[in-house]
C-alpha cells in the first residue's frame, strides 16, 4: 500500500514526511506514488503521469499560467536519515534540496485544489520530476519537456532549488569540448626524434590561465563567465614521448550568447588547436522584465541575482518559458552530510507564493 | 626431458635453435635448463645457477676477466615464431633481441669451454638472466648483483643487446619526478571561488617546453640529456575546478651526473612546485679509456656510440665494471613483429669476438 502523504499538515511537517520517505535518484517510484495520490485526492486540479513524473493543473481559465516545478530526487543518503529536528533546523538528506521546495508546491496545491480552497489569480501547473542529481539524459524534467511539452505550457515558471529564499534568474549555459594536442611517439631517452604532445599542451593551459572571462549584465543580473580546464591527460608509458595530450574545457556562458556562439568563441579562443564540441546546455535568460516575474520578485523582496551554475530553468526556457530558482533551502548545505533547512524559511516561502498567487484574498 | 642445445652449430643454426625455444618474460625457465645442461657438458667451465640466470666462468688464471652478458628473455610473440630463415635474414621473435646475442655467448663459451678448445688471452664468465624486458623489480641481472655479485666480478663487461654491430658505450641514467600543482575545489559555473590546479600546470609545462637540455661529453662520447613529461593527469568532474595535477617527467641524464645531482636538477628545474622523485636508475660511464675496452674497440672498429637509452650495463658500472653494449642484432627491429636478423651479422660477431679474445691463435 503506498504511503499517505497528508497535505493539510504543516509545511515543515510535511518536508520531514517527504524526506521520511526516501527518493536517491532512480528510486522515486515509491514518492511519485504518494505524491500523485495525494494530488489525485484534490478535484479542482488534473493530475498527469508520465514514468516518475507527476504534473498537477488547475484549469481556471485565467489570463496568465504559471509553473512550481521541483525535482523529488536526492542525493545518496549519508547516513542523515531519518530526518531529525534540532530547534529551528529540519536536518536530513533532502530537506535543503529540495523536499522543502516540494513542500512548499504541495502546500499551494492544497490550497488551490481543494473544492473549498481559494482562488489564484494565475492558472498554476505543478510539476514533480525525477534523476535531476544524475546524468542529464535520465532527467524526468528533460523527458517531459520531450514527450509532453504540452504539459508545460505556460507564462512564468518558478523552479524551487534552494536559493536561500532570493530569487536567481536564468542560467548560464555550459558547454564542454576536447582541446587535442598531438605529437610524435618515440623512446624518452631520444626526444629528438619525437614531438611531445604533451609539452603542446602548454599553450592551450597558458591560454586557459591567462583567460579574462566576461561579465555580462542581461536584465539588470550579472552573470560572471568562465573557462576552465576541467581535466587532463596524456601519456603512453613512462619511457615514451607521447604524442597525444587532451585538455577538457568547460566553458559557462552568459545568457546573450547562444550555445553556436559559445562554441564559435571556444573555436576562437584555441584556434590553432584541434577543437572538438562534446557537450552543452543552453543559457536562460532571467525573463525579469515579464509582468509576472516582475511581481514575483517585488512580493518576494530583496534584489535578484544571476543564478551562475546551470539548472533546469534553462529546459523552461527552451520551450519558450522565461524561469527563475527560488526555494528555502540553503545551496551551500545541498549534498552535504550536514544538510538541514531552516524551518522558518519553509513557511515563509509558503507565505511570499501565497501573496504572489493573491490567496491572500480568502476562499471561494 | 629438456631440450638439448648442440652448441657445435653455427651461430645462425644456434640462434634459429634459441628462437624456437620461446621465452617471453617470465617462462624462461624451459631456455636456462637448456642453456645451463649445454654449458654443463663443457669441462673448463664453473657453472653456477640462481633461479633462471645461469652464469658460466673460465678459470684460466690470466690477469684480466671480461664478461659476456645477454638475455634471454623477449617481449612477447607476435604471430612471429617459428623462426624463418629468409635469403639472409633469420625472422622471429627473439632473433635481434637479443638471441643473436646469446648465440654469440654459447659459441664463445663452447670454444673456451671444451677440453680441446682454444685459450683466451682473457678470463671469461658468461652471464645469461631473465626478465629484462619487464619491470625492473623483476631483472635477473639485478638479482645476481644483489645476491651473487662475486659471480660478476670482472675488469670490463660487453652487453650484447642490439647495436647494429657497432659498440655503443656506457648509457644515461634515467629518473622520473612527479610535479604536482594544487588549487581549491569550486563548481566551474563559479570558478573565482577555487583555484585551477591545471591551469597552475601551464608553468610546469612550459618550463619543460622551453628546457634546452645538455650534450655531454665524457671520454669522447656524446650523451645527449632529455627531460620530458611522459604522463600528465587532473581533473575530479566536468563541473568542478580541479584541485591537483600531476605532471610525470622523466628526465635522462649523462654519466658525469650521479643520480643524486641529477634529483638536484629536477628540484632546481621545477623550485618552485612540488617535486616527488618516484624512481631512478643510474648512468655508467663508458669505461674506453681501460686498455681491455680500448682494445675491444679497435678489434671491432668503428666508431664507438654514446648509448642513449638505459641499458643493464649501468648494473654492471654499480659493481665498478665498465660495460659497453655490442650486439648483432638491429636495435630499431627491437619489439617488432617483423623482427629479424642479418644471418652475416651473427658470424661477424663472433670473429670479432674471437679476434679480441685471441682465440684465433688456435686451441690448446
């Protein structure tokens, strides 16, 4: 019989019940299941499933649609379950990233979904996706985006990571690529008569130290470019010269440049380099300028920050959906054994949505 | 019942015989039963054994005592045995490194050996190992230096591995040092939270790149030194600045340095990073100048080479015996599938050896 999740109890309450209920990623059946079920409980929102992917709608008919989307997995468990109050701290894996932010979109969907609930003034889509902390091609959100995207249509989304209760808009985008430097093998004890692919590779890493990277402001944020090296290796045997050294770059890039512009500046950068492209993600622009993100970010308070790492905003925007992070959790405390959330903070992130979404306006 | 080696064979039978005898590092234990048995049946001979190195002594009395040393290992087969003997040239693994050289020994060693053989003006210990082709923990020649140096005393010492016919004296030492560069651990979407240990490499490697490496002479041979990066590895994930890179060098010194000013070098190179001397083997003089070398040379003619690998007769300079390589075998065919010999090489060999050693003045 699957768990029952009960939606009427309190934000923090509900966080330890999610985190209760453990979901390392590959192994959300069990909470997809009792998220699901619970939605189902709530006539006034559709409920789909897609694998271990659940999305929730209320069908309104209202001007504007806007996304709550949150990942139900985790990181493996570090010996931090079950979860334990401490004071004003739920500790335990999960509760910063991001069972707190699933509470939070549960806790909204209580409301809005129940016949007696109150009423948004935004049509609003819960969405519950699996594998974001591993490899991207397992990533539920990535699936859904391919298989329904329908589902996701909407005006504005908000992506629940742990931001510390700031808004972070958009992403940078990241792009990874193989710098090759090649030479003649022959014996180490007669380096004339070979070229040393790996003594080659000193001008690609002077470059890549040398680097100035941009600071580029999109929308009032400033998103801080980098390159970095990010690997290296080379070497045949300890008495050959090699005659192939590789340097993996990772280029994160500001929103105005698209992912053919990144790899045209990376081709630039090593032009007199073998130069191969093996993995990216697009930039997301923050989409402030919005009427409803704007809102967003005067109820929540406090100015917004670029958001420098790559997240799933960057999949929102893909499909068109300008997307911002904003969650309880503390990023500095995700995937650490020590992980915990500050109770006071789920409650108000529960609060600034509710003001956000106009519930404050009492019942139907 | 071992195989039976008839040393009355000529040099090119013997090494066909030798050849078909496999003995890939490790398995040599079949070809010292057969060697130890043949040198067994010569009276004028001590032979003494320990594991699968076998070592065969004169004991004539003379003034002087010069050691033939050779192999009898090969790097594995190729789909090149049986031998083949193919207009003038004997194919197959084994024939120029270094069984050639080990049939040079044996005929040698039947001539002195014999109780109707000739005299040489010389005393003469015959000196057959195992294991050379692999690690050096392994070399058999390294075992009797350790456990039966006695067995190896002597006033100068010829190596027959490959040297095209012509002598190539002493050889350089050969160090290798890892040179780590540390840094601080980020995500690479916020790299001015950490420091790139591979970027910090980019000195290491152009220090190397620009290095202009020292010609030496020493008693008329040119070593010429070589230092290289032979292997380089960092990296933790494609999304996180790394945090240690490891530069492997190996650096090949002439014979006026010990390895101790050599690791000098190193430090001195690379001051300022952090140096790991992983392991070492000495250089060794040429010894020409020692009228028994001198002699040697003359008999062979030609100009005598510097050697610019590390060759085992560096063992015998820790023992305080100058050793040169000579060899009928083609050095640049070493470890090839299409390995082969000059059948004419192997006989000139061994008349020149004859020469030297005045065996032509007739038997006893």
């Amino acid at each position: 019989m699957p768990t029952v999740l009960d939606l009427s109890l309190d934000a923090a309450a509900l966080t330890a019940a999610l985190v209760d209920l453990p979901s390392v990623s590959g192994d959300e059946q069990a909470l997809a299941d009792a998220v699901e079920q619970a939605l189902r409980e709530l006539p006034l929102l559709r409920v789909d499933r897609y694998g271990n992917n659940v999305v929730a709608r209320t069908r309104l008919g209202l001007a504007e649609r806007v996304v709550l989307a949150g990942h139900l997995d985790t990181v493996p468990i570090a010996e931090n379950l079950p979860s334990r109050l401490e004071g004003e701290r739920l500790y335990g894996c999960g509760t910063t990233d991001m069972k707190s932010g699933v509470a939070v979109q549960l806790k909204i969907a209580y409301e809005v979904g129940r016949a007696d609930g109150a009423s948004p003034d935004r049509d609003l889509t819960f969405v519950f996706y699996d594998c974001e902390e591993i490899e991207a091609a397992r990533n539920g959100l990535g699936h859904l985006v391919r298989e329904h995207p329908d589902w996701l249509a909407a005006d504005f989304a908000v992506l629940l990571e742990p931001t510390d209760g700031r808004i972070e808009g958009g992403c940078k985008g990241t792009m990874r690529a193989r710098i090759t430097t090649r030479g003649v093998r022959a014996h180490s004890g007669r380096d004339w008569l070979g070229v040393n692919a790996i003594h080659a590779a000193s001008a690609v890493l002077t470059r890549l130290a040398e680097y100035k990277a941009r600071e580029v402001e999109v929308e009032g944020l400033v998103y801080r470019e980098c390159l970095n090296a990010v690997g290296v290796s080379g070497g045949v045997a300890g008495n050959v010269i090699p005659d192939e050294c590789v340097v993996t770059v990772n280029y994160r890039f500001a929103p105005d440049l698209t992912e053919e512009q990144a790899a045209e500046h990376i081709r630039a950068v090593f032009a007199d380099f073998e130069v191969e492209i093996t993995d990216s993600a697009p930039a997301a622009a923050p989409g402030l300028s919005l009427p409803s993100a704007a809102e967003f970010a005067r109820v929540v308070g406090g100015a917004p920050e670029a958001k420098q790492g790559w997240t799933d905003v960057a999949r929102f925007a893909g499909l068109g959906v300008p997307a911002v992070n904003y969650g309880p959790g503390d990023s500095r405390l995700a995937h650490t054994r020590g992980e915990f959330v500050e109770v006071a903070r789920i409650a108000q992130a529960v609060e600034r949505m509710r003001a956000w979404l106009g519930l404050d306006a009492g019942s139907r």
